[in-house]
C-alpha cells in the first residue's frame, strides 16, 4: 500500500529561499487540510558548511510554524546530529514527526526516539556495509517508517540507478529479515505508523 501526502517547509538545501516572505507563505500554505506536516527541514552540514547559523534559524523558524499549526515535522540531518538533536531539546515540537531517511547513526536514532520521534529507513539500510543488523533493532515496530527517497539511496541490487517508489519493498524485506517477520506484517505496521503520525 502507498500513501501520498503532501507536506511543506524548506528544505536545508535550499536555503536561498529563505525569506520573511516565504515563512509566511509556508505558514499560510500549511493550514489547508491536506497538508499533513511542515518538511523536509532540518540542518545538512554535507553540502552546506558556509550557512550553519542560518540553517539553524530557518529550522527554529519551521518548527515554530509546525508548533502554530500542530502539525508534525519531516526532519532531514546529515552531518548534523549533535545541532539537530540540540535544536529538538531547546524548541519542542508539540506534534513530534520523523527522522526522514535517517542516517544510519545509532546515538542520533536513540536521541529521536527519546524526544519521541518516528524513525524513517530508506534503501541504505541494504547497502553492504551498513550494520542494519544492529541499527533497525534499535527502532521499535510502533516508531517505524520506511520510504524511498527517490530517486537516491536506491536499494541493493540496483544500487548506481535511480529509485522509485517500486523499490520501497526491498527496503521491508530487508526490515522483515531482522526482525523474522513477514513482509505483509511491514508493510502492515508502516502504514499505520504513517496514518498515526500524520493524523491520516
């Protein structure tokens, strides 16, 4: 089963659209119904190590905004944990939200679910050298997410190609696997995991 939702902020990548007007404008956007969370924000200090500071505003920003409208956040970190972790303890989300494509970072996993995060998993949890074994354990059913993340991080054996939604079930495979369960059971549990947090 797939979900389409839709949800809106800025993206850490694309901070050039940061503006006072553009807040605003995400703010007025978000209060129609099918918008379902204020995402993907966050910090990314990957591609972006000349704007922290901003970056850091623009996410304390964005969760204001989810706060005003009780919405959920989509959270997207990469080389950023210790900030983003801070930023989450110092602003409260009242409706919490997801570690979107979570990197595969057991501190940052543990701190997320502490703040009572849900935990989202692309097709890096089948890469070689991941330690999925050890990590996706750390995620209990009830916080589960998967996605794609297209059209990157496809999952293995298609890694190098460009993913899609099709390949999402390589994803709960990979999760049935550790766990011993079913991937009916997956799919099962991630979508109501995803109805629950985004009040579907």
């Amino acid at each position: 089963m797939i979900l389409y939702m839709r949800q809106h902020g800025i993206s850490p990548n694309d901070i050039e659209d940061f503006s006072k007007e553009k807040l605003m404008q995400i703010e007025e956007i978000a209060k129609d119904e099918k918008i379902v969370a204020i995402g993907e924000i966050g910090l990314d200090y990957y591609w972006n190590k000349e704007n922290k500071e901003l970056q850091k505003e623009l996410f304390i920003k964005q969760i204001e905004i989810a706060n005003r409208l009780n919405l959920p956040i989509v959270i997207h970190t990469r080389d950023a944990a210790v900030d983003t972790i801070q930023i989450l303890k110092e602003y409260p989300v009242n409706n919490k939200g997801i570690f979107h494509c979570c990197p595969l970072n057991q501190e940052l996993i543990k701190s997320g679910l502490e703040l009572g995060f849900y935990i989202s998993f692309s097709g890096n949890i089948t890469f070689k050298n991941a330690k999925s074994d050890v990590v996706v354990p750390l995620v209990p059913m009830n916080r589960l997410l998967i996605e794609t993340d297209s059209p990157y991080l496809t999952p293995e054996p298609f890694r190098g190609t460009r993913n899609d939604s099709s390949k999402v079930k390589l994803v709960a495979e990979r999760i049935a696997k550790i766990h011993g369960i079913t991937l009916e059971e997956v799919a099962k549990i991630t979508y109501e995991n995803a109805n629950t947090i985004f009040n579907i």
